[in-house]
C-alpha cells in the first residue's frame, strides 16, 4: 500500500500538460475518429481494463463522446520494428486512421542481450541505424496517406535505470526525438516520469522492487497509467479535464 500510494501521490507531478476546453477537441483531436495504437507486447497488454491502450480510449471517449473516438490496438507481444514495418500495411494503412501513435524499441534493444551478449549486439535485437530507417520509414508512409503521428518513446527495460539495457535504449530514443522533430510530430517521452518515479520511490523508501512494472518491462496498474496520462499530456488534455472524467473512467472499469 505505501508503495501505491507514494506512486500515485507522484503521478500528479510527473506529467506534463497543457490546459484546454474539455468539450472542445484539442487540436491534434480536431477531425480524429480512429485510431491505431502500434506496439509490441506492452501495448498489446495495455488492452484490458486499466491498460494504457484501454484508458486512453475510454478517457477520450468519456470527454469528446460526440467525437466517438475508436482505438484499434496493434500491439503484438515480441515485436520489433523490423516485425512492424513488415505489417505496417496491413495494421495501419489499411485500417485508415486519422491518428497513429508508434511505440516500438524495447524489443529491439532487449533482444540484443538475449543468448548471451552482454553487450546488446546480440542477432536477435535490431541495430541503431536498421531501427532508425524503419521507424523513419513507418512514419513517412503514415504521412503521405495524411495519418496524423505521436511518437511515442520506450519504456524502461528492467527498473535499474543504470543497467546496459537502459544505457542502449537511450540512443534509441535519442532516434526517436530526432525523427520526431525533424517530422514536427508530437513526442510523448515516458523515460522522464518513469525516471523520476523510480528514483524518488528509491531514494524515499531504500526499495528495490519494481515500482511500475510486473517483470520490469511489462506495465503493472501505476505503470499503464503513468504511459496513459503521459499521451493524453501529449495531445494537449490536462490533469484538470483528464480529472472531470476519472469517476466515469473508474466505473466502466468495473463493468
């Protein structure tokens, strides 16, 4: 219970925001009646009451209802940006989305440690420069078919932010940013709040278990609404609307 409660008396402070008209659009929105949600395992799990997939979906819906806002979910467990430029046609284009968010890079980071590499050079990861041309790639293609894109920048891989997984990552996001500002996209960055969070639980409490996530990838309930609050930050939606909509979002969680 201190752990959750310290976690949640954080997330106030943890995300950025920018106020606007609850019962007017905010500007990215504006014309937004689908959406496709590109990931891997986290964004897939994200799905279920209470996942970040499915709270931004229904805290959108509960403040722009006459918008009738649809999320698709294209997350699928392992996959890397090779796995999501290969399907790109299939789960994004050819739904035709007004709005896309990516969120890809854990996998191709994490993959690279597998069997035994302790440099993250492994065969299974992808490299910086292949990871860059796909997202690069994806995000070209979304444009010339008029997709609005918000990328998204990883999640922590394990929740010792000075281990190797999270000193590679953060080249990757480094790509990430750079894309996106070169695109003008909106740049939902996780890796701040995650780091803050964790290192304030640390620091207060001497813990070491994991604050945000079940495994250390995979989002437990602070993780999702940490990633959750962070998009709807990025798309210009405040804690003070996203608060007027919060016991309608609780409830249909219950349903």
């Amino acid at each position: 219970m201190k752990k959750l409660a310290i976690a949640l008396s954080l997330l106030a402070t943890a995300v950025a925001s920018h106020a606007q008209d609850p019962a007017k659009p905010t500007k990215i929105l504006e014309g937004v009646h689908r959406v496709v949600m590109l990931g891997d395992s986290i964004t897939q799990g994200g799905e279920g009451p209470g996942g970040y997939v499915w709270l931004v979906r229904h805290y959108l819906n509960a403040l722009y209802p006459s918008q009738n806002i649809e999320i698709l979910n294209a997350g699928i467990s392992g996959h890397k940006s090779t796995d999501m430029i290969a399907r790109f046609q299939r789960d994004v284009l050819d739904k035709k989305p007004d709005l896309l968010t990516i969120s890809v890079g854990v996998n191709d980071v994490w993959h690279g440690f597998y069997d035994n590499h302790p440099n993250g050079d492994g065969p299974r990861g992808v490299k910086l420069e292949d990871y860059r041309k796909n997202v690069e790639s994806m995000v070209s293609q979304a444009e010339k078919q008029g997709i609005k894109v918000v990328m998204l920048s990883t999640t922590v891989i394990y929740e010792d932010l000075k281990n190797r997984e999270n000193a590679k990552v953060a080249g990757y996001n480094a790509a990430l940013r750079d894309i996106a500002k070169r695109h003008n996209l909106t740049f939902v960055d996780f890796q701040k709040p995650f780091q803050n969070l964790i290192k304030t639980y640390r620091n207060t409490t001497g813990a070491r278990d994991n604050l945000l996530t079940v495994d250390g990838v995979h989002m437990n309930t602070t993780g999702n609404k940490v990633m959750a609050y962070s998009i709807l930050a990025g798309l210009g939606i405040s804690p003070e609307d996203r608060a007027k909509v919060q016991d309608k979002v609780a409830k249909e969680a219950t349903k």
